[in-house]
C-alpha cells in the first residue's frame, strides 16, 4: 500500500491569468486581503504578496502567497497569478488550504470585476 504524499495534504495551489498589469492585481491582491475576516497582509511587491490566515482552529495559521508574473515588453497587458498556502505545523489541513485559495479568488474576482 502506497502512502499519501504528505507535503500535498497540507498545501494548496493554482495559477490563473488577469488581463491586467502585475502592479495593479498586486494591488487588488492587497485589497482583497484586507477585506476578508481572518487574513493579514505580510508582505507585498510588485512581483508577490504574502498574506496569512488564521483558522477556525485556535493557534492554526496558514499562509497564503501569491506570485505575479508580467506578461512579456510588447505583449498584450496580462499577468500570470501563482497562488499556494499552506498550513504552518499541521500535516492534515481537511481541505483548509483549498477553501483558502477559494475565498481569496473569490474577493479578488469582486476586486476585478466589481
């Protein structure tokens, strides 16, 4: 019997693309966090935003960090979004980084096309 690739039982991650410069989805990124109960900003450049989350869990916290790509000098005006968290000590997260990554897509989608 195989065992389970522990590392990806307690992280999450995918990556989108926004018709939209790197600067201003880092922005949007911020923005987002902000809003939502639980998170905190960490840290944020043009190029990445780092954001932690507490759980429902008392003394759990996952973070969250989003890498923004710009699209090539004279290419159309897009931004590839790498998203990833994870859990800080748990090994098992029972799909919390996933309904992480889910939330803050979400409000950055509002952001966006709000």
């Amino acid at each position: 019997m195989e065992l389970p690739n522990l590392k990806s039982l307690s992280s999450a991650s995918t990556a989108r693309t926004y018709p939209v410069g790197a600067e201003k989805l880092a922005r949007a990124v911020e923005e987002a966090v902000r809003e939502l109960p639980g998170w905190t900003l960490t840290g944020s450049s043009e190029t990445e935003v780092r954001a932690s989350r507490k759980t429902r869990v008392p003394g759990l916290t996952d973070d969250v960090t989003v890498r923004l790509t710009p699209s090539p000098s004279g290419a159309h005006t897009n931004t590839q979004a790498e998203f990833r968290s994870a859990s800080r000590i748990a090994m098992w997260d029972l799909g919390q980084n996933r309904r992480n990554l889910d939330e803050l897509l979400a409000e950055l989608h509002r952001k966006l096309t709000g």
